[in-house]
C-alpha cells in the first residue's frame, strides 16, 4: 500500500524557518520524482518544489526560488522541504506527490500525501 506521510508543519512569525518532512512507503522511492504542492483557502493547489529522480534535479516556483530547498534522502524513502524567509502568503496546507515519468514536473503525479499545515503570522 502506497503511503506518503507529511510532518513538520506547524505555526511560525514571518521570516522564519520550518522543514517539511514526507516518508514514503509502498513504491520504489528512488524511481520516483517527488514533489511539493500546495494549497492556501479559497485557491487552486500549486507547484512548490520538485526533485527528480537518479542526479536529483531541482525545480522550484517562482514564488519560492531562494527560499525554499527542496532534497531528498533515498536512504530513507524521504523527501524533505527546507523552508526559510517565510511569508503569510506562505500560509497553505502543503503536500508531498510522487512521479512515476520524468520531465514537467508540475503536474502528472501518481500518488499524494495527506498535506499538512503550515501557517505563517505576520
């Protein structure tokens, strides 16, 4: 059974830091892009982050390049997003997605996490 677990959210003061965690199981991890999405009340879920699979390639959005880091530890089935100068527009639940095919790594997933809160205070 597929499973992908985020952690890490929580509260944070604008310009701070947080990590976001996601564990993989049920998959052969190393064989799959992951990424990060999210999606703020009232709006359509966005790309974040992206990490591809073998070399490991990175690709952000715009609204996060600089900010955020996006890495993944095939070791241990996990994908992490490193999260600094934080914003209230940050605000969103965030989820971690699988990719099965390489290339246009905003969309075509296969498989989602649960999504877990991060809340930015101004």
């Amino acid at each position: 059974q597929v499973q992908l677990v985020e952690s890490g959210g929580g509260l944070v003061r604008a310009g701070g830091s947080l990590r976001l965690s996601c564990a993989a199981s049920g998959f052969t991890f190393e064989s799959y892009a992951m990424g990060w999405f999210r999606q703020a009340p009232g709006k359509e879920r966005e790309f974040v982050a992206a990490v591809s699979r073998g070399v490991g390639s990175t690709y952000y959005a715009d609204s996060v390049k600089g900010r955020f880091t996006i890495s993944r530890d095939n070791r241990k089935n996990t994908v992490y997003l490193q999260m600094s100068s934080l914003k209230p527009e940050d605000t969103a639940v965030y989820y971690c997605a699988a990719k099965a095919f390489a290339g246009n790594y905003e969309r075509n997933y296969n498989y989602w996490g649960q999504g877990a809160q991060v809340t930015v205070s101004s």
